[in-house]
C-alpha cells in the first residue's frame, strides 16, 4: 500500500489542502512518488489505473506523469483540475481509493496542491 507523506512538514497536509475552502481556480496537484528498490514499473502500472479512474472524473483537465533517468526510483504526476472540489470530488470516490492498496508496499506519495505563480520576465500566472 502507498503511503502519503508531506513535502513541507511545517505546511497544511496535503489532505487538509484537500478539504480546504474552493474558490473555483484551476487547481495543480504535484506527487512525486519513491518506488521501491525494483519495482518502479509495478507503480506505473498502478498509477495507470488511478490515473483511469480519475481521467473518468469531471473536472480532470490534464495528467502527465514523469520518469527520473537513470536507475531513479522517483515518478512525479503533474494533473491539473478545473478545481479543488473536483479534485477533491475525484479523490473520494470509492473506485480511487480502492486502488491505493494496490500500490507495492514501500511506495511513497509525497502529493502537493499548487497554484501558478508570475514571477515578471519569466512566467505568467
């Protein structure tokens, strides 16, 4: 089964960033996954599946999943929703969560929501 961990400790957990207020803006959700030793295509494999429920889901705009080179055991998921309540609504649905035991033991999701930031002279919001 897959573990949820938080990248920033200090922070509201990605679950509470989950149940928090929708204002209706374009939501990014940034999960980086550690696979366990020899078993990176084995989380792909599972990450498909979810990644198929969720492409079923209203609000789901884009998914893209990416590989570290190399021998890395590290799989990021870049998905972009219409919203934090669809997120939020695709997450709990019983189909999804039926799928997060079938990752291997020793698999770790390190999930974030974000939101674009303009920094002038080298991205838009």
């Amino acid at each position: 089964m897959i573990e949820l961990k938080d990248v920033d400790a200090a922070s509201a957990s990605f679950l509470a960033q989950l149940q928090g207020p929708d204002d209706g803006q374009p939501v990014t959700l940034v999960n980086t996954f550690v696979a366990p030793q020899g078993q990176v295509d084995e989380v792909i494999s599972v990450w498909r599946q979810d990644s198929l429920i969720m492409k079923a889901q209203p609000g789901l705009v884009s998914a893209q999943l990416y590989r570290g080179i190399g021998d890395s055991h590290v799989l990021t998921n870049v998905a972009v929703w219409e919203s934090l309540s669809a997120l939020r609504n695709a997450f709990n649905t019983p189909e999804f969560q039926k799928t997060l035991p079938l990752y291997p033991d020793g698999s770790v999701a390190y999930p974030s929501l974000m939101r674009k930031e303009a920094v002038p002279g080298v991205c838009v919001a």
